[in-house]
C-alpha cells in the first residue's frame, strides 16, 4: 500500500484517467473528490463489497426458483 499525505486543495494522479483530490479536512473528516471516466465504476468500500455479495449470490441462484419457473414455462408451452 502507499501511504501519501496530502493537504485540503492537493491532488494524487492515478494512471492516465483517474484524479483525487482533498476538498476539505475538519474534524476528522476528509471529503475528497474523483474524477476519472464514466466508464471507471466508483463505490465506497462497503458498497462495492455489497454489490459482489448480491452478485455471488445472484450467480448461485436458487435452484428450487428456477426448477419452479422452467415447471411455469412447460405448462405455458403445452
């Protein structure tokens, strides 16, 4: 990991498209900003974890659901 310290109004450059920037510092907090293509998902930690567990869990999927749903499509087709 690289450590870097920064002031309010400082930057960090990361590759050729990504930009951070530290708007404010007070009591504890840093607000930063990043800019960086559309095309680069940005998330908070804690979000983006969510997000890969509802998609591990949506790549496993229910199998009794999908059992039910093929069973719902025969009778359609019959």
């Amino acid at each position: 990991m690289l450590v870097l310290t920064r002031k309010a109004g400082e930057r960090i450059k990361i590759g050729d498209d990504v930009v951070i920037s530290v708007l404010e510092i007070s009591k504890g907090n840093v607000r930063i900003g990043v800019e960086a293509p559309k095309r680069v998902p940005i998330h908070r930690h804690e979000i983006y974890e969510k997000i890969q567990e509802e998609n591990l869990k949506a790549a496993q999927g229910d199998l009794a659901s999908l059992e039910a749903a093929l069973q719902l499509f025969r009778e359609k087709k019959s």
